[in-house]
C-alpha cells in the first residue's frame, strides 16, 4: 500500500500533514512533482521528480499506482483515472473522491472551465481553512486505520 501525492499543487499544511501521518504508520508516501521538493529525512517518504509539461505528474502517478492505494490530488481527471484503477482518493479538503462522485465533479469542473474560457470569473477556491486541515486529517487517519496502519 502506497500512498502518492500529486505534489506540485499540494498545499504545506497538507503535505505536513502527510510527514507526520508517514513518520508514525511507516506508510510508503510518494511525492510525485516536476519541481524539486525537499522532504523531512524519513525512511517513508520519498520523491519523485518528473520532466517539466502537461499532466507529466499526473500519468506517472496513474502508470505507478496499484488497486488499494491512496491518491492525494485536487486534480479531479486524474482522480477519476486512478479511481478506475482501484485506487482512493482523497482531495486537500479531506473529501473523498469515488466512482459515485468524481463523474459530477469532472461534469462541473468541465463547465467552469468552459465559463472561465468564455471570460466569466470565478475567483477560484476559497484558501484552506483549518476546519479543512483537521477534515483532511481525520480522513487520512481513518484510511490509515482501515487499512490496518494506526
């Protein structure tokens, strides 16, 4: 059971989050980025560093993962081609992303890309609120729990 976490986007507190859930269950966590990220010195976490281009990241996470891992990504296609590998997912906000959900994310998703494309502004997502850190935290740890690392 692998853990990989779509890093380029990934936000510190989440990535902190991830450091200390890694440090105490021994979870083999991949940070997968084209840009260099430097990670606390512990045998659970490691890096992946990609060549530089469009969802470069994103097909080397869904080339590498297996069924039952855990995909930690924002990005909602990607999160739909690893679900359809086996894969969980889980976005920074702590919300779980399933074969019953990600078909209506990835269906609004496509249409504010649309609207922004069409010089409608939407602001973009609101900034992680520590409500959201704690929510996140507490969906990693019940993963964790399930799969048997406490």
């Amino acid at each position: 059971m692998t853990i990989w976490v779509d890093a380029d986007a990934c936000p510190v507190p989440i990535k902190e989050i991830l450091y200390r859930a890694a440090a105490r269950t021994q979870v083999q966590t991949v940070f997968v980025a084209n840009q260099f990220l430097r990670l606390p010195n512990q045998p659970a976490l490691s890096f992946l560093q990609v060549g530089a281009g469009f969802d470069v990241a994103d097909n080397e996470i869904v080339k590498r993962m297996v069924d039952g891992d855990m995909v930690i990504t924002n990005d909602i296609p990607l999160a739909d081609e690893v679900i359809t590998k086996g894969a969980q997912v889980l976005n920074h906000r702590g919300e779980a992303l399933t074969k019953d959900n990600v078909r209506a994310r990835l269906n609004i998703r496509d249409f504010m890309e649309t609207m922004r494309s069409s010089g409608v502004h939407s602001g973009g997502p609101p900034p992680l609120s520590a409500a959201d850190k704690q929510k996140f935290a507490n969906a990693l740890d019940s993963w964790l729990a399930k799969a048997g690392k406490p």
